[in-house]
C-alpha cells in the first residue's frame, strides 16, 4: 500500500501545473461536499446499508476523480476541490450534481465556486473554504420521498419510506408484501445479499461504535498555501486514514476480517466504525498506531512543501462507546462522536496530547445518566500511568482478580464516594490479604507496598466496568 | 367522571419494580424512583397489576372472557373484538386502540404514579445479592452474581395515587352506566390485589390496596380572565414522552421540545373531560384547526430565567460558541456566544461582487479555535434531563415476560420547565381556556391515562419583543457596522430582512408527496410586495415532522400525513424590492406561514435581537486582511 511518504510529489506538482496552466487567467475554484453525509450512512442499522453508503460515497469521489481528472485538485471523503475554466465550471457542476443525484435521494450536494487568481492563490482557496462554510447549511432538499406511515407496507430495509419494489433477493425468505424503497434500491444495489444487522457483532449484548477524526485538520487545510499543498495532504491524510482502516482490519482474526467491523470511513480523516467490544484494545491499538505513523511519513514526505511543523499539531481523537446494541446506530454514534469531541479537547489543552481517546461504557439503555463510570480522555501518545494504553492493561490485570473481591470494592468504591482515605484504608487491608491484588498492581508496575502508589493507581469505576466487559467478552 | 384516590399499604416494604429508574454501575436492577431519588410505584406497574387481577376476576366469575393484556389475545371465546372492547380493555386501554366518533376516550382509567404519603419521611435502601448455584461444583457461578438494589425490609411504606374514571360516551344514560360499572370493576380488582412488581415467589411486592372515592378536584374559585394572548410557563409533575416524528428501533425516544399539537391536544382532552356537551360553539372555536386558537411551541427553560419570545426556544443556525470551550449557558459560559450572521452577509456581498474579504469570525474571538452552530435552547443551559423506562406486557400463562412485547420509552424528566403562548385566542373560547389553565388536570404528549405528562401551569402576561422597526434599526447598524469594517459596500441595506425560524416550517409538497419549496418561496409570497424577492443568505437544515391523533381510525393507524420541514433555528435573509415591507413582516409575525399555524408551526420573529447583542464588535476587526 502507498504511504504518505511515498506521495510522488513531482507527479503531483506536474499534475497542478497542468490544470494551472489549462484554465489561465480564467478559472475558477470548485468544491464540493456531501451535505448530510451522517445521517445518509447511518440510516439504517443494517450493516449492509452502512457499508454501501460508505461506498456510495467513495464511488462518488472516483467518478469525480476520473472523469473530471482534467479539473480535480482531489476528491476525497465525499469532498473535493476542482479547478476548471469559467466557461465550463456551469458544465461541471451541473454534471456533479446529476450524477450525486443518480446515486442516492437520501443526501444531496453542496457546491460552491470562486474566481481562482493565480497571483493569489492562497487567498483564492481561503475564500474558497470560507464561502463554502458560509454555505454550507444552503445544500438543497434531499430528494427521498416522506416517510408514509407506520406499520404494514414499509420498505423491508430503511423502515422509513414506503416499499415500492420487490426485494431483489436482498431480504432472505421474503415474504409477499415485503418490498423496499427505490432509495435503498440504491444503496443495496451494490453489495448483493449481506443483511446482518449490527446486533451480530454483539453476541454478549454490547456493540462498541467508535467515532474517530482527525485533530486541527480544519485549521491545516485553511492555511495551506498553494493547490499542490492542498492536494498533497489530501492525499496524505486520505491515504494515512485508509490505511488505518486497513490496519485495524488486519488486526482482527482472520475468520472475522469480513464481517468483524463495520467501517463507514468515506476516505476523508473521519472514521466510523461499530466492532464487538472484544476488539476494542485491538482496533484502537491498530488506528492510533497507524494514524501516527503514517502522520509522520507525511511530515517526512512533504518536507520539501514546507508543511512540516503545519503536520506537528495534527493527531486523532478518538471516542469509543460500548453500550446495548438495541439503540439506533445513529444513537450509538452521536454518543461516540461527543466521547471523540472530549478526547479533542485535551488535545487542545496547553501541552496536551497529539492524540487522545475517551472511552464511555453504558450498562443500558438508561445508563447514559449514570456518568460515574466514565473518566476524563486519556492520551494515546504514551503508555504512562492516565494513559489509553495504561487503562486498558490495568482492565485486563483486573480481569485476574477475584470477581467477589472486584464488586466489594467497586461497591465500596461507590459508596465511599467522597471518603477517599476511608476508601483507601479499605482497599489496603484487601490488599494486604489477597494475592490477586497484588498481582494486579505487579501487572501494572506499581509497587504495591507503597500506600502512596497504590492510592494513586487504585482501579477506577471505568477500570472495573471495562475489566467485567473484557471477561465477558472472552468468556 | 369519578375522582379516586388508591392507597398502596407495603407494610414489608419490600418492593421490587425494576426498569423505571436509572441502574447504577454493578446493580443490575433498582427500584423505582421519582426524580429526587424517592420510592414510588410506576402507574404502569399500578395499572399492569389491577388488570391482571380484573381479568381473572372477570373470567372466575364468568361475567366474560376479556382479552389477554389488551392485546386481544387468549384463544376462543374471547370476547374482544375490535370496537366492541373487553371491560378490562374499556378501563384500561388496548393496543391500537382508537377513539370512536359518540366516544370520548379510549379508555376510562386516569390513573398516574403512586408516590409516599409522608414524602419526607427517611428510606433505608439495602442490596440484595442473588447467586446462581453451579450444579457440578455445588458454589456460587461465575458472573452470575446480581445485586438489587431496594428499600429496607421492615420498614413500612404507603403510597398514594390518585386518579379518575371517564365518561367514554356522549350519551349520558350510557356514561352513567358505563361510570357505575367501571367503579365496580376497579373496586373488585382493588380488593383482590395483593402483590405488584417483581419477586412475589420470594416474598417481595405485598400489598394491600385501599379504594376512596373522592370529589373532583377541580376548584370553583374564581377564574382569572384570559385576554387574546397568554404567556405559559409549564412545570412536568410527571414524566412525559413526546412522540418523535418516527420512531426509532425499539427504544421510543421523546422529542425534547412540546409542539403545540400537544398543547392544545392537553388542553382539548382535559375540557372534553369535564364538558356536557363537547360539540359545544365555544369550545369547537378554541381548538379549531382553522380558526382556533395559535398554541406555539413550549420550549424548555431554566424557570430563573427571563421568558419571553426572544428568549425562548432554539438558538438561530447562525449562533456559534467555541468547539473547545463551548457556551452552556450563563453560568458556564465558556468562550462565550458569536453570532457570525453579518459576516455570512458580508461574505455572500463581497462574493457577489467578485470580491474576498478576510473576516476571521469563524473562529472564536480568544483561542481562535473553529466555531460550531449551538445545539439546545437559549433558555436552558443543558439538555432537559431524560429518563429510559422499561415495559413488559406479562404473559397471563407462565406469570413471566410476554417474549417480543419489552419495549423503552425514553421521558423527560419531571421538574422540567416549559415556556410558550397561546395566540389570537377566539374571545368565544376564553373562558374554557381558562377554566383549563387554572383549573383541569392537563397531561402533555402519550400516556396520559397512566399518568405521564402531567403539568403545573402558570398563566402570565404575554411578553412582547421589542418593535418590529426598533429591531430593525439595531441589526441594520450593526450590520453597517460590520460591513464598514470588513470593507464591504453595499446599497439598499434598509431593504434587507432577516427571518428566524422559531419552530419548524412545514414545507409544500406537490403530488408525489415531496417538497417543493425549501421555504424561500412560500417567504417570499409572504412577504409580498412589488416586485421579485431575492434571498442574500439562507442558513437551514432540513427534518420532517408527523403527527399522531387518537380520533383518526383510518387505515393510517392514527398517523397523520409527514411534511418535510426547514427546522427551527433556520436563518433566511431576504432582499425586497422596496423599503416598505414593515407591514408584512408584523403580519407574518403574528400569523406564522406554512400549514398548520395553529399548531405552532411556521413560527417567524424578524430581526432576531441575538444577531445584533451577539455580533462582532468594531474592536475584533476584520482580522489580518488581504
């Protein structure tokens, strides 16, 4: 696979050149984005549903890439940037939209143009990004059809809109009356018979959905100075990002590698993704790693651009949620996407991390009120104690120790709260008496004799929780 | 109608009913609990239990063969039938039940949660451990350790419901008969109650139940007069559950604001209760779907807060507060709020003409992180808090859960504060209205009949924004202002109009059923005037929205038509052609636009205040410029 470093930059810049030099002092910038891109992917709890529209929207930036390839700067994560002649920049996006159009009626596109100067083409592209801002909320209408009603006659797959067509074999036995939407036509079209629901993933009842993206890339893209910059860690980015999804896939068993994750990952430096809970140390572990190397082939590899310390602050936030499978994906996500927004936030402390992870684990539908068992986020760079890497070895030591020793000191742990020397003195007359213990903290590398050191790296309600769900999960 | 109170006498205290309240991390059930933590019983639990016993009671005696749980179920001779329901179905409901033209109800019982007679008076809670006995080792199995959490044995509790049996007819000879029966019904199942909840077989859930008849609550002091407008503050005593325009999977989750079809449906059900004869004139006129009443939205507000239009309900699209260190009210204020409106407007002028600005608005002003739109409401600074109970239809065989029949409700939480209005109240209607406001128990959105949605209201004066032409003329120099700084020109500013969406605007649709405007056209018509309107900005997002009503019994099942709908929130930034749209703008204000006006939708306030209080000032610049 190509890596960041390996982006031929002289390809690249040739490539720029050509479409400069093609559109003169005529041109002009086009970008383009696919308005509602969430909610296209996850309207359906169907695994076949989200992967397709995953595709759809990746089919979408290769048909831009290759049949507009004399205009595309680059078109990735249902966004893209073009640079075509004035008098053909009407054609071009009256094409894109046609053709966005044909693929769904469930999303719709966002298009917006400027003038392109050469002389001043920082300028250009920040007006460019800064008018697609203030458009964005101006997309026109999706074109799907109303949801009808309730009840008898709804399409076997969306369960939204009225079923119109037969099941093209997509529903296994189907019965008579059921058909399906000619929107989902569309999106199942693509992929044949796959109609697992996300609750195969769950076979202990938990479905972990991990929303991860990129950090500061806002900030990167709007202050990149020429179009090769732009195309370039577009380029980097879609590439470090794929590869991660590549990664986290690689690290599952090889039995689970087609069916153990559901990626919705467009291309773009966002991720979506819904995985049993057992993988959880396995696929953050793979992701975290990936992204960070490849951002620093990218660093290495655009080098000669100048964008070196521009990369420096770019890292991943990442939020995982474990709860019922039973919520809506789109639920599931929107908590997963705020845990992701509280990982982002210690990267923008002073000092903070590159990259960081929250992780939230619900025990029901109700639980999201009950927040003692969530942490703070915790840094991905390092493996020091307050760590991602830290809290899940701590979790799998814990797993070791006694589950009657584990709830007597989660409950006290509970009901002690406030009361921290009382919940100390507690735990260090068990520990004193119970070899596991001990052993969990030698697991951990913290001297168990020091009441200081065990006071601070005393298992939290976060530890507990996730060390039941690990055993759970691997039982 | 017969008012009722129903005693709960729990002299063991050992109540066990699960899947109401929130389990804590390592409890894998907890007993049911109001919003401060205190023991109560569940109506549904009440209800689910009084049913039970009246269903075998009614076949033991060989009065008739009800249906099993309502759900018409329970082999031959039953005797339920659709529209000629089981006794035990007319009491308390069954599934997909409608309210048929001569009826007035679906079912006769209102009965709401049962909550401590002495709500002062201190719990002990204890936790009680269950272990499964591995059969091969002979000790406790691995991972099969649970701990409920529960009050104290020993300690005696007494609840208190209360609750009414409704007329369900228009005929009085009929309703008086059906009255008669109903209380003798719940009488009998009353008596011969003596468990509910969980854990019977293992000596929990014992109770006796006690039955009082009682007057109608409803106090005939004098009635404070309601002129054409009414401001309402609205507190949950009960939890409620407003119905999403679709519902999603098995969870059944509520929408966080109250549409007016809600509003008036509490306020039509609660008359309807109490009137002789609800085809009466005045009645009709208040909750006219053309003519009636206009029964806004109610928006959740911290009740501290200052009320009023502008200071209610969703924030403008245009309204940002910094992704790191995001506004969440006064108290937490964060980066504080940006309203970045006159710059999208300087930005689409200068793109206009073939010019670039450099503003730096999107970003916040002190760490220059990105802005995002602000979700929530301006009169609340969190979400309203939501609680997710668990149903169970029981299954009359084994004693044990119906399989395929679990579902979860999500509810707002009670102790939530609402603000909204009533508007253009028809003079004919008023005094109902007000005889509804002060006096009749009144349930918001589903489950009124067990209670749920049950509101305290206060009736205040309507608060007015500031005029039309003062709005106008503060935005329209800030937005002066702001293009001054920026470098932007622009002429005939003073034709600019600015329209926020209060609520959403349900858009037209042609015959294939989908919209055929995203709102501008149905503005721009209006708006009227002499010549083409032509919109600077527009910045909304799109949902839908349906209905539900009990009186509909086609073959939509109670569903209305959907609409697709610009939501509430949007921003559309008109150009007229002259200056002189003031009149139209006041009129479109006070009528609101798009279908269904009277329930609340379509709501427009020009010049929003926000967009001039919030905007940039002179000192943050345009930024480092070109």
């Amino acid at each position: 696979m190509t890596t960041a470093s390996s982006i031929d930059l002289g390809a690249l810049r040739t490539r720029i050149e050509r479409l400069r030099s093609a559109v003169g002092q005529d041109g002009a910038l086009i970008a383009y984005a696919v308005a509602g891109v969430q909610r296209l992917i996850f309207l359906s709890s169907r695994q076949v549903a989200i992967r397709n529209a995953s595709q759809l929207v990746q089919a979408f930036d290769r048909w831009v890439a290759e049949n507009h390839s004399l205009s595309v700067v680059f078109a990735r994560g249902g966004r893209g940037l073009l640079l075509a002649r004035t008098d053909q920049s009407a054609r071009i996006q009256g094409e894109l939209r046609a053709h966005f159009d044909k693929q769904t009626e469930d999303a719709s596109l966002s298009l917006t143009q400027v003038p392109y100067d050469p002389s001043a083409e920082a300028d250009c592209l920040r007006w460019l990004w800064r008018v697609a801002e203030a458009r964005k909320d101006q997309a026109p209408l999706p074109r799907a059809p109303l949801p009808r009603k309730t009840g008898m006659g709804l399409c076997a797959n969306c369960h939204i809109r009225d079923g119109t067509l037969s099941p093209l074999g997509y529903i296994p036995d189907p019965t008579p009356e059921m058909t399906i939407c000619s929107a989902c036509v569309k999106l199942l079209g693509r992929e044949g018979r796959h109609n697992s629901h996300l609750a195969e993933l769950a076979p202990h009842g938990a479905l972990a959905c991990l929303s991860a993206d990129g950090n500061n890339m806002g900030q990167l893209f709007e202050d990149l100075p020429d179009l090769p910059a732009v195309a370039a860690v577009s380029q980097a980015v879609g590439q470090t990002f794929e590869r991660a999804v590549a990664a986290m896939r690689e690290a599952l068993p090889a039995d689970q590698r087609a069916r153990g994750i559901v990626p919705s990952s467009t291309g773009g430096d966002d991720v979506r993704l819904f995985f049993s809970p057992r993988q959880l140390e396995a696929l953050v572990g793979a992701l975290s790693r990936t992204v960070d190397q490849g951002l620093q082939a990218a660093q290495r590899g655009l080098a000669p651009l100048g964008l070196k310390q521009r990369l420096d602050r770019v890292g991943i936030g990442v939020g995982v949620l474990i709860s019922p499978y039973k919520s809506h994906a789109l639920r599931q996500l929107d908590l997963a996407h705020e845990a992701e927004r509280q990982a982002k936030r210690l990267c923008h402390e002073p000092e903070g991390p590159r990259s960081a992870a929250q992780l939230i684990i619900l025990s029901g539908q109700d639980a999201v009120h009950d927040d003692s068992s969530q942490g703070p986020p915790l840094p991905l760079d390092h493996d020091r104690a307050g760590s991602w890497a830290h809290l899940l070895r701590s979790a799998r030591a814990l797993t070791c120790v006694q589950t009657s020793q584990r709830a007597a000191m989660r409950q006290a742990g509970r009901q002690l709260r406030g009361e921290e020397r009382v919940l100390a003195n507690l735990f260090c007359a068990q520990l004193a008496r119970v070899k596991e213990w001990q052993r969990y903290f030698d697991a951990i590398q913290v001297d168990w004799r020091d009441r200081t050191e065990v006071e601070a790296h005393m298992p939290t309600e976060r530890t507990y929780a996730l060390a039941q769900l690990l055993q759970r999960e691997a039982s | 109608m017969k008012c009722f109170e129903l005693e709960l006498d729990c002299s063991r205290g050992t109540l066990a009913i699960g899947g109401y309240s929130p389990t804590q991390a390592g409890v894998a059930a907890v007993y049911a609990q109001d919003e401060q933590g205190r023991p109560l019983v569940p109506a549904t639990a009440l209800r689910g239990a009084l049913r039970l016993t009246l269903e075998a009671l009614l076949r033991g005696a060989g009065v008739e063969n009800p249906c099993e749980g309502g759900a018409g179920q329970g082999g031959e001779g039953v005797t339920c039938r659709p529209g000629q329901p089981c006794s035990a179905c007319q009491i308390f409901g069954g599934a997909g039940e409608r309210v048929g033209s001569g009826q007035r109800a679906f079912a006769s019982l209102v009965l709401g949660d049962a909550t401590l007679c002495d709500r002062d008076e201190a719990m002990v809670e204890s936790l009680r451990h269950g272990v499964a006995v591995a059969r091969a080792p002979r000790a406790a199995a691995e991972e099969q350790l649970w701990a409920h959490l529960g009050p104290a044995p020993g300690q005696p509790l007494r609840f208190r419901a209360r609750g009414r049996i409704l007329r369900l007819y228009d005929d009085p000879a009929r309703s008086a008969r059906q009255l008669a029966e109903h209380a003798h019904f719940l009488q009998a199942a009353v008596r011969m109650t003596q468990h509910i909840g969980a854990g019977r077989s293992r000596g929990l859930g014992r109770v006796e139940l006690s039955l009082r008849f009682v007057d109608s609550p409803e106090v005939h002091s004098a009635t404070p007069e309601v002129g054409d407008e009414v401001r309402l503050r609205v507190l949950l005593l009960s939890p409620a559950s407003v119905g999403l325009p679709m519902p999603r999977d098995s969870l059944r989750e509520t929408r966080l604001d109250i549409p007016g079809a809600a509003l008036r449906g509490a306020v039509g059900f609660g008359l309807a209760e109490v009137l002789t004869d609800p085809s009466e004139r005045s009645f009709q006129q208040l909750v006219h779907d053309e003519d009636g009443a206009l029964f806004d939205f109610l928006y959740p507000v911290d009740p501290e807060r200052e009320g009023g239009p502008t200071r209610i309900g969703p924030w403008p699209r245009t309204t940002r507060s910094c992704k790191r260190y995001p506004y969440r009210g006064p108290d937490q204020p964060g980066h504080g709020l940006s309203d970045v409106l006159c710059d999208l407007l300087a930005i689409e002028l200068a793109h206009a003409q073939g010019r670039r600005i450099n503003n730096n608005r999107d970003r916040c002003p002190v760490c220059q992180a990105s802005l995002e739109p602000l979700a929530g409401w301006r009169g609340l600074s969190r979400e309203p808090a939501t609680r997710v109970v668990q149903r169970v239809r029981i299954n009359r065989h084994h004693g044990g859960a119906q399989d395929q029949a679990l579902f979860s409700h999500e509810l707002i939480e009670a102790g939530q504060w609402f603000e909204g209005s009533i508007r253009r109240i028809p003079a004919a209607g008023r005094a109902h209205l007000a005889r509804a406001l002060h006096h009749l128990p009144l349930s918001l959105g589903r489950g009124r009949h067990r209670g749920w949605g049950r509101v305290q209201v206060t009736v205040q004066p309507a608060v007015k924004p500031p005029p039309l032409s003062e709005r106008r003329k503060v935005f329209l120099a800030t937005l002066r202002r702001r293009l001054e700084a920026l470098g932007v020109t622009a002429d005939g500013l003073e034709r600019i109009v600015v329209l926020s969406l209060l609520s959403p605007l349900l858009l037209e649709k042609g015959a294939d059923g989908r919209a055929t405007d995203d709102g501008c056209a149905a503005l721009a018509r209006a708006l009227g005037g002499a010549g083409p309107v032509t919109w600077l900005h527009v910045s909304r997002r799109f949902g839908y929205e349906r209905g539900w009503s009990q009186r509909t019994s086609d073959e939509e099942g109670g569903v209305k038509a959907a609409y697709h709908c610009a939501l509430a929130g949007s921003v559309y930034v008109a150009c007229l052609p002259d200056a002189d749209g003031l009149a139209q703008i006041e009129r479109l204000e006070q009528e609101g636009i798009g279908p269904q006006r009277r329930l609340g939708f379509g709501r427009v306030l020009a010049f929003d205040p926000i967009f001039a209080e919030h905007a940039p000032t002179q000192q943050e610049g345009p930024g480092h410029g070109h």
